[in-house]
C-alpha cells in the first residue's frame, strides 16, 4: 500500500494531516455557522406560520362579518314588513348602508392581514438573508485565520 501511494507521490503523513484538518473545519463549519443558520431559519419559519393563522384568522373574522351583515339585513327586512311605504324606503336604505359598511370593513380586515402577512413573509427573507451573509462571512474570516495561522 505505501509502494502504491508512493507511486502517486501522496504522502500519508500529509494525507492523514488534511484529513484531520477538514475534520476539525467540518465540526467547526457544523456548530459556528450549520446549526445558528438552520436555528435562525426555524425562527423565521415559525413566523411565517404565524402570519398565515392570523391570516386565516382574519379570513374567519370576514366570514364572521358576512354572516353578521346578513342577520342585520334579515332583521331590517322584518322589521320593514311591518312599516309603512315610506318606512320601507328607510329600512332599504339602511340595509344598503349596513351592507356597504360590512363590505368595507370586511375588504379592509382582509386587506389588513394579506399586507401583515406579505410584510411578514419579506422581513423575515430580509433578516434570513442578512443573517446568512453575516455568518458565512463570520465562517470564512475564521477559516482564513486558521489557515494564515497555520502558514505563519
């Protein structure tokens, strides 16, 4: 076997020292930057999922608001069937109004929560980038001080 490796000009001290090396910067690589990356970017996942329940949270308050309307519009139709002609204008131009307000409210609850949700979802890519580009410069600069250590 050393006949062999001789022949190919490798050297097993050499050999045996670079594997150690990459050893000790796979451990190194593994807890400074692997595990704090995938940590950070489990907290960032979790806030996602956040910002989606509250959006579906939301998407439930809308629905919520749907069947309000419709209980106050059925209601104004009842109380109208027993009013006279120029009270049933009133009771139709109220529901219009009720309807319009819960039109609006509910397209701004939903408005509301899409926007919470997307900036949600950018802040969190924003800091998982930054986070990434911080650390990979941390491990580069720390691999580049053991290797001028090691040639001083």
């Amino acid at each position: 076997m050393q006949a062999l490796l001789a022949a190919f000009g490798i050297s097993g001290s050499l050999l045996l020292a670079q594997a150690v090396n990459f050893g000790i910067l796979m451990v190194a690589l593994t807890y400074l930057l692997y595990k704090p990356v995938m940590k950070t970017l489990d907290a960032r996942q979790k806030k996602v999922a956040q910002g989606v329940i509250d959006a579906e949270r939301a998407a439930e308050k809308l629905a919520t608001a749907d069947v309000e309307a419709a209980t106050l519009v059925t209601k104004a139709e009842g109380e109208a069937d027993g009013i006279v002609a120029g009270a049933r204008e009133t009771a139709t131009a109220e529901r219009v109004r009720i309807l319009k307000e819960a039109e609006a409210r509910a397209a701004s609850v939903a408005v509301d929560a899409e926007a919470r949700a997307k900036e949600t979802a950018a802040k969190s890519l924003r800091e998982s980038e930054k986070e990434v580009a911080r650390l990979a410069i941390l491990a580069a600069e720390k691999v580049l001080m053991k290797e001028h250590s090691k040639h001083a």
